[in-house]
C-alpha cells in the first residue's frame, strides 16, 4: 500500500514537472516573431509576450504624461520656470522598444534560451530613453543666459589721468553648461522631478593681471604728437582706424614691429574713406588717405625710443604734420615700416586721436628708457632739400653715441 502511494506521488511530481517543463517550452524557450520575452517590465509594467507595437503606444502615453507641466530652473537664489514641452524633451520610443525586444535574441542559439529563462524566472526592467532637443533647449533658455552669462574680460593695460601705464585686472567670465543642463533636464523628468539646478562653467580671460605684470611694461620710453586739419573728416576718419590697430600692441623682445602686418590693407569695406596722398610727386585722392600720418608719428616714436629701424621710406614730397627727414611713407603690400625691439624688454605701442592731433607713445621697462635727440642737417639747392638725420644717445646731458638714420632729398613746393 505504501510503495502505491509513493509512486502515485512520484506519477504526479513527474506530471507536473513535465507541464512545468512544457510550459517553460512552450512560453519562454520558443518566442513569437513579434512578441517580447517573459519577465520583461517597461516603467513597470509587464509586457510579456506583448508586441513591439503595443510597447510603442504604451510609450506614446507615458512621453505625453511625463511631459506635461512646469519644470524650475534654478541657480542660487534666481529661479526660472519653463514648459517642459518648450525645452525639447522627446522620448527615444525606438531605442526602449528594441532594448525590450532584444532580450534573448541577440546572441547564439545556447545564450538567447538561458537569457530568456534567466529573465522570466528574475524579470528585466528596461529604463525609459529622454532626449532633449538641444535647439529648442538653448532656444526655451535664451532670457536665463541673458541674466546668468557673462562675458569675460581681458586684464589690459590702460593709461591713468596723469599720463602713468597701469592695468586693469582681469574680469571671470561664466556660461551654462549645456551638455550638463542637457542631462540634468533628461535625469529629471526620469526621477519625476520637477526643478534642477542650472550647471555653470567659469570662464577664464586669455590674459589675466598677472600676465600683464610679468611683461614689467611700467615706464614711457618716449612719445611724438602730430597735428591735423580737423576739417577734413575722410582723413581723419582713416587715421582714427589705422591708429586703433596700433593701440595697445605689444611687442615682444626682439620682435619686428611692420605696419602693414598690423593694419592691414584699406578698402572701403573696412571703413576707410578717399583722401589725399602723395603718388610720384603729385596729391590724389585714394581709399586710406592719412595713414601716413600714423606710420610717421609711430616712426619718430620708435626713433626717440632708440628702437632699431630696419625698413622706412621717405615720401616723395614734403609733408606738413613733421619736420623734413622725419616722415614715413606706407603702401600696403609696397612700403612698410618696420623696426626692431631692441630695447631689452617687451613695449607697448598706444595711439591715441583728439580733436586734432595724433599722439603716440611706447612704454617699457625702466631700465630700456633712453635720453635720444633727433638733429636735422639740411643742404638747400634751388631743386631739393637734402636732410641727413642724426640720432644721438645721451647720457647726463653728455652724447655718448650717435648715428645716422636718413637721408633724403625733398623738391623744393
């Protein structure tokens, strides 16, 4: 009797585990083409042998759910609230409907039916996928930009009321962090949140103070005002363009000042107006006319600041804004003027336009300044003034060297 009973329960263990197996067959080993696998759970709902279809507008609901309403941006004590519609946000239905359905069929035959069970028997819960469109984010924040943004500042070097060089220090600039704030939105919504805070990058100025100091630009070396005729407004408006490429230029040690490098060529495009220069001996009117003024005054500077002249041509005929043999004329891409910074240290080169003068000047350390005179030689015929001049470095009042640095010869007007 007992030996009945036990195989009658060895019978019925048999069957049932035998329907187990079958079902596992038949429910988690063998998947239909569309369906996806037992166990699997989006934003917790089950969607075992449910289509990708139904997933697809189970997700069309929750986007359309979670997407409703207000979200706050806030950064300390400011707070912004923006409709979540506004800023982008799209759920990636495809790449959540493919995770689900990936799941046991994507790998060999052995792996896929061991993912499967495994899933069945302990369940997978994929996480939904947010994108945020980051054009219409950086569109929704645009007033929040105005009012956290800010722009960095260059510490420069500036002139005091007394004439004295010092610098002003550098200004930090700041700006949203948008790939953060872009996964912050994303986290958000995730978590069913509804502020975040507003990520900030800190954005350092190319040049601080400190940069500046280590130049040790802190004295003038000399300076050369010329004047103007205030009325002729084409000309001066072209002086005042070449004038502010030269302002505040540094130049290092050693280096070659060229004119042309820095201002450029004139056109009408950048500003410049006709007026009168000097062509073979004759005035006509050209696009720049005046710069000459601006490449002599920086001439007669570099002169007096006993920098090394290494290219400088005379016009053909005098000029009325500095004595004979002190002019320089510029051509783009044909006369240059150029010099070296032979002063034993860095300079900065300041052009500065009033009402009507020019007025350069170059500053340096203290050790580069010198005590330089210009002196004029001139030899009259009854066709030309030939002007030699003649650079002289003092020392105590005394000449302790001297040199010639032109000699041309001007048409008597």
């Amino acid at each position: 009797m007992k030996k009945k009973l036990l195989l009658s329960v060895a019978s019925i263990i048999v069957f049932l585990g035998g329907t187990v197996i079958v079902t596992l067959v038949l429910n988690v080993v063998f998947l239909e083409e569309e369906t996806i696998a037992p166990g699997v759970k989006v934003y917790g709902k089950d969607f075992s042998r449910n289509t990708r279809a139904e997933l697809s507008n189970y997700l069309l609901q929750v986007e359309a759910e979670l997407i409703q309403g207000d979200i706050k941006l806030k950064y300390q004590e400011h707070q912004w609230v923006l409709n979540k519609k506004d800023l982008g946000y799209a759920m990636n239905s495809a790449k959540v409907t493919g995770s689900a359905y990936e799941i046991g069929r994507n790998d060999s035959a052995t792996i896929n039916v061991k993912k499967r069970i495994k899933t069945w028997y302990k369940g997978a819960d994929i996480p939904l996928a947010w994108e945020i469109n980051q054009d219409k984010m950086i569109k929704a924040i645009d007033a929040i930009k105005g009012e956290l943004e800010k722009l960095p500042e260059d510490a420069q070097f500036y002139l005091t009321e007394t004439g004295e060089i010092a610098i002003k220090s550098e200004v930090i600039g700041r700006r949203i962090d948008l790939n953060n704030l872009q996964q912050n939105l994303i986290n958000a919504v995730e978590k069913n949140s509804d502020y975040i805070e507003v990520p900030l990058i800190t954005v350092i100025p190319s040049t601080i103070e400190r940069d500046l100091k280590a130049l040790e630009i802190n004295t003038k070396l000399a300076s050369k005002t010329t004047e103007f005729d205030s009325s002729n407004s084409a000309r001066i408006n072209n002086i005042i363009i070449a004038a502010e490429k030269i302002n505040k230029y540094l130049l290092f040690e050693d280096d070659i000042f060229s004119f042309n490098e820095i201002v450029g060529s004139q056109s009408r495009d950048k500003g410049y107006q006709k007026a009168p220069i000097i062509v073979d001996g004759e005035f006509v009117d050209a696009v720049g006319g005046g710069i000459c003024q601006v490449s002599t005054t920086i001439y007669n500077t570099a002169l007096l600041s006993g920098l090394e002249i290494v290219e400088r041509t005379p016009h053909s005929l005098p000029v009325s804004y500095v004595d004979l043999g002190l002019d320089a004329a510029v051509y783009y891409d044909y006369l240059d003027l150029k010099f070296k910074n032979n002063s034993g240290g860095n300079i900065l080169v300041t052009a500065m336009v009033n009402k009507s003068n020019l007025k350069v000047s170059m500053y340096g350390k203290k050790d580069s300044l010198q005590d330089v005179i210009l002196e004029q030689e001139a030899i009259k015929d009854s066709e030309y003034h030939q002007v030699k001049v003649v650079r002289k470095f003092l020392n105590d009042g005394e000449v302790i060297s001297k040199e010639e640095v032109s000699n041309d010869k001007y048409p008597i007007q």
